[in-house]
C-alpha cells in the first residue's frame, strides 16, 4: 500500500524533475498546482505507469489534480480500491 507521505514526494519530484515545475517544492499540501494541459497530460501518464490507475478524465477528474493533496487521496483510494 501507498502512504501518502511516499506518494507525495514521488509526486513532487516527477513534478520538479520530469516536467520542470520547480515551485512545486514549495507548495503547500492545499496550494493550487496550476498545470497547464501538457503538463496535466504528463502527470496522467506518470501516475499510470507508477501506480496503476486508470488516469482517463472520467477516473482522474481535473478537480483531482488541482492540488497535492486532492492528487494524493484520489490515488490512495484508486490504489486500495484495486487492491
């Protein structure tokens, strides 16, 4: 299982590193991520890949990736859901 301490630096760093969002490391868990489309579209295949969740709009709504913690509790719950 995926807590969401290890979650969030995985996803910080696929944010700073993988798609060059610097501020990221500055962020509040409650803060807006503010990602452009292609960015949106990065983050969907990373999570994908990493956690094996579907990340179509239907499964990841965009509310879902507004911040670090609406990102965090939707893939905890995709996560222990298929498990």
């Amino acid at each position: 299982m995926n807590n969401a301490e290890s979650i969030e630096k995985t996803i910080r760093d696929t944010l700073v590193n993988q798609i060059a969002m610097k501020q990221v490391e500055f962020l509040e868990l409650d803060e807006d991520l503010t990602l452009d489309s292609l960015s949106q579209a990065e983050l969907r295949v990373f999570i994908a890949g990493e956690y094996d969740v579907p990340t179509d709009i239907v499964a990841l709504p965009v509310a879902a990736t507004e911040t670090l913690e609406a990102l965090i509790s939707h893939i905890q719950n995709a996560t222990t859901t298929a498990a």
